[in-house]
C-alpha cells in the first residue's frame, strides 16, 4: 500500500474578496497561512513520510506546500513545481467577484461554468502570458478552462511524475488547488462527468488516499487535527 496526500491551498485574498483567480498569482491571507499550518500539523499526526512534494507555480499554493512541508518536519524532501498543477483558468472572469457574475450572467450559467466537466467561461480576447511561463511553448497559455480542458493538461504530470512514485511505494504529497485536486479525484474515483459539480476541496483540508499497487484506492480520508 502506498498514499496520496492533496491539499488545497489555504484561503487567498482571492478567496477572501471571492473572485475568480485561476493563474492569476495571488498570496495566501494570514488566515491562510494559519490554515496551511493546521493541515501540516494533521499530515503530522498521521505519521507519513512522503518522498516528493509537487505543487503549481502559483504562489498561494508553494506558499502552502512549504509551511506543511516545515509542519510535518519535512523541508529536505523534494519538491517540483509545475504549471500542469495549476488552477483551472477562468478566461474573461478572472478578477471578477463571483456575485455580481451571478447577478450578470444568472445563477444557472454561473454555476454551469464553475461546477460542471465541460462547460468553459467566457475567454480572454487573447492570452495573458507571465514571465513564469517564457520558457514554455506560447501554446501552453489558455484563453480560458473547462474542468475537461484542465484534466487534460494535468494528465500528463499524472502519468510521467506521480504515478511512478506511487507504484515504486513512495508516498506523495499533491498541494494544488480546488479545480485541478477535483480534477484529480474525479480521476482516482472514476467519477462520472455528470456528478463532479457535488465534489468540493476546501482550503487546507488533507485528503489522504490509501492505494493499493495498481493504484486502485483502497481507503480515502480526511485528516483533521485533534
């Protein structure tokens, strides 16, 4: 048996204004910061010792990785970085309050944009490319994401980068954020596209699942602190 850990990053002044973030870099709120130390003080308890750490290139989500990685007194494991991990892009909405896109565009639609497999928000006229990205192809740039567009860019990472350390019996640990972690769990439940809008990943809370050595999932649990 081998585990996987995702966690969500912790509350973002995104989160707090509650706009749509996506790639947008946005840091952490102290409240978000209290909430990364509360999940690495839960992985704590649970007493594992991971082998790699992978995160997105956007800093809410490093900034998360780092204070669990101290919390569970684990700075020296390996750490890679990756725009696969990165939040679904939420193209024209970006930086737009999520209430006034329901009072623009209707609560039906709005919800059909965040909670659904396909459907994709409103795109960028063209993409927005920061310096992060200027080694990387321009095509790897979106205009916009449906949670299916994301899964396929976050497949990949999946197969080259996680999945071998679990099948060699090494335990990982995921911090991302909500989209791309639904993503990964519709993926290990084989969830059908048609009830992923009832999963959610809150902030900071440690999803721990126990695989077996083909990858099926013989456990799933929440990790809370006592």
């Amino acid at each position: 048996m081998v585990q996987l850990v995702l966690i969500r990053h912790g509350e973002s002044e995104a989160n707090f204004a509650n706009t749509y973030t996506g790639w947008s870099d946005v840091p952490l709120t102290a409240k978000g910061e209290q909430q990364a130390q509360a999940a690495g003080e839960a992985v704590a308890q649970a007493g594992i010792r991971f082998n790699h750490v992978h995160t997105s290139v956007l800093k809410r989500a490093i900034k998360t990785a780092y204070i669990v990685q101290s919390a569970i007194g684990q700075d020296d494991v390996a750490i890679t970085k990756s725009w696969r991990l990165n939040e679904r892009h939420y193209g024209a909405l970006r930086g737009l309050n999520k209430d006034l896109t329901r009072e623009a565009f209707g609560k039906e639609q709005v919800a059909q944009w965040r909670r659904s497999f396909t459907q994709t928000p409103p795109l960028l006229q063209r993409p927005s490319r920061s310096r992060r990205y200027h080694r990387f192809p321009a095509s790897i740039i979106p205009r916009g994401e449906s949670l299916a567009t994301a899964t396929n860019r976050l497949l990949p990472y999946w197969t080259d980068q996680i999945a071998p350390g679990l099948l060699a019996g090494e335990n990982q640990l995921v911090v991302a954020h909500g989209s791309t972690l639904r993503a990964m769990v519709k993926f290990l439940e084989a969830i059908p596209d048609t009830e992923i809008d009832r999963v959610e990943i809150g902030n900071a809370q440690p999803l721990c699942y126990t695989l077996d050595m083909q990858l099926n999932v013989q456990n799933k649990a929440w990790l809370t602190k006592e």
